[in-house]
C-alpha cells in the first residue's frame, strides 16, 4: 500500500478513483515492474476499496470491473548437479581467505543448504526446526516439518506455529548428508530443552529468511552465479523427485495437497522423449533389397 498504491492515489477521493485509473495503473505496473508486483497492488486495492464499499464510501468496487491479468509465460528452472555443488563450494568459501577483515562465518549457511536439499522445506520452514521436531535414531533420520519463521513489519522474528499452510504439516524422512548437518546442529544445542531450534542468531534469536536470502546472494555474487534463490533449491528437490518416481511423490515431500501445483510451479520440464520410440520406429526402415548395398 506504501509503496506501490498511495503514490498513486493519494491525491485522488475516493469516488474519483474510477475502474479506467485502476485499469490503466494496473497495467503500467505489469509492463514496467512485474506481473507478481501488478497482482499484488491489485490485491492490495481491491481489499482496500471492498472495505470501503461495506462502509458506504463507494457504490462498487473500481477493481472487478479492470481487464483481466495475463500471467507472462515461464518455464521453471531446476539446479543441476554441477550447479548444486558449484553453490556449495562457494559457500564453503565466503570470507573464510586469509586476511579476510570480521569474524569467519559460522558454518549455517552451508548446513540450510542442506537441509533444503535434504527435506524440500521453504526457507522459513527449515530455520523454524527445533530438537523436538528430528529424530536421528531412526533410520533415515526424520523432520517434521510444523512450523515457520515470520518477521511481522515493527515486531520481533519469531517461530510460527505451523508452515505455510496447516495442511502441509509432514514428516519427512532425509538423506543421509541432511542427516549429518541435524546431528552436527544437535552437538550444538546441546543440553538446551526440545524446543530449541536447530538454527539461530549468535544473539540465540530466530534467524531471519531475509539474513539468508542475503548471505546467500552475497555467496552468489562472489560465485558469479545469477538467479538462484532459497526457492531454487525446492524446485531442484521436485524434478529429482518427479524424475525418479513421479509427480506424485514430489508432491507428497513439498508439502502440496495436488500435484498439479507441483508440476506447474517447480517441476522442470524434461523435454527427452522416451528412447524406446527409435526401437517402435524401426518398423519404417527401409527394406533391403538383395544386391544393392
């Protein structure tokens, strides 16, 4: 509302606000920010002047009478396994050279790349797993995924009570590299209660996704690796599962209740055809001839 609507609008009434003015900034928003920023300030008004409708401040709402929003066209795109790696060594070596001015970096950074990777958690939901939350006595190891980190605007970080959505509550088994980087937390936590969470502040408070997000950037940067972000690293968990088995499964472990929304948003498109066709298409070769080469 600050930064996109009231720059806008906040010279106009109310009922000057019309379904052409929303129409028309709308529009320039999508041609020149993005679509996601468009139907975000769009959200953003219709909200605004639905409220207003209830109160009797306007007659109709400007926003359901603009033109339809026509999402752009995209493809998702999946890591590669050299990329994957590429992303690890570099976090293994930011700030660590000799000379390097500041404290060295503690190590998280590396260890929720590989919790992400291990369990296809969102960014919030990896750093709001507490001790209760694993179980490594098990084989494979176990996370329960129950919970997020939210940074509310003026108030403290703190661990919300369940992730995303309720019903992407789940109990995930990991591989064993992510199973290595929850005992190594565990030696961490030490003797501290079950709610501990596995990754914090020196300060002992919530990391933030924000902090991640731009360490990570700062990692990538020095890389020379572009476009990778925290979500990059679910959808790369997706297409390996969708590879593997399925669509389904994939969908099972992100935590979606249909796989259509994991197929449109963070499969890869696997462009091969399968290869048993050239064997079926044999059946058009040509027929020999005797005598002719």
């Amino acid at each position: 509302m600050r930064q996109l609507v009231m720059p806008a609008f906040e010279s106009h009434t109310l009922r000057e606000i019309n379904v052409r003015k929303v129409d028309q900034f709308i529009k320039k928003l999508a041609s020149t920010k993005s679509y996601s920023t468009a139907k975000q300030a769009r959200t953003v008004l219709s909200l605004a002047f639905g409220l207003a409708v209830r109160y009797d401040a306007l007659k109709e709402n400007p926003v359901r009478g603009i033109a339809r929003m026509h999402k752009p066209p995209s493809q998702t795109m999946a890591l590669t396994l050299e990329q994957v790696d590429a992303i690890r060594d570099a976090a293994r070596g930011w700030r660590r050279a000799t000379g390097t001015p500041g404290p060295p970096p503690d190590g998280q950074l590396e260890q929720i790349i590989e919790a992400m990777l291990g369990t296809s958690a969102r960014i919030g939901e990896v750093l709001a797993i507490r001790k209760c939350d694993v179980d490594v006595t098990v084989s494979p190891a176990t996370v329960r995924i129950c919970g997020t980190i939210v940074s509310p605007a003026g108030k403290p970080t703190y661990r919300q009570a369940h992730p995303k959505t309720q019903k992407s509550t789940r109990v995930v088994s990991v591989p064993s590299f992510a199973a290595e980087v929850i005992r190594q937390r565990l030696v961490v936590v030490g003797p501290e209660g079950p709610d501990q969470l596995l990754f914090f502040t020196r300060n002992g408070t919530p990391l933030t996704t924000n902090n991640i997000r731009r360490r990570l950037r700062a990692v990538l940067s020095e890389a020379g690796i572009e476009g990778v972000t925290p979500h990059a690293f679910r959808r790369t968990v997706a297409t390996v599962l969708d590879r593997a088995s399925g669509p389904d499964l994939a969908a099972e472990l992100l935590g979606h209740t249909s796989s259509k929304i994991t197929k449109e948003h963070y499969i890869q498109p696997d462009e091969a055809v399968d290869p048993v066709t050239a064997e079926i298409l044999e059946a058009l070769a040509p027929k020999r001839v005797e005598g002719q080469p």
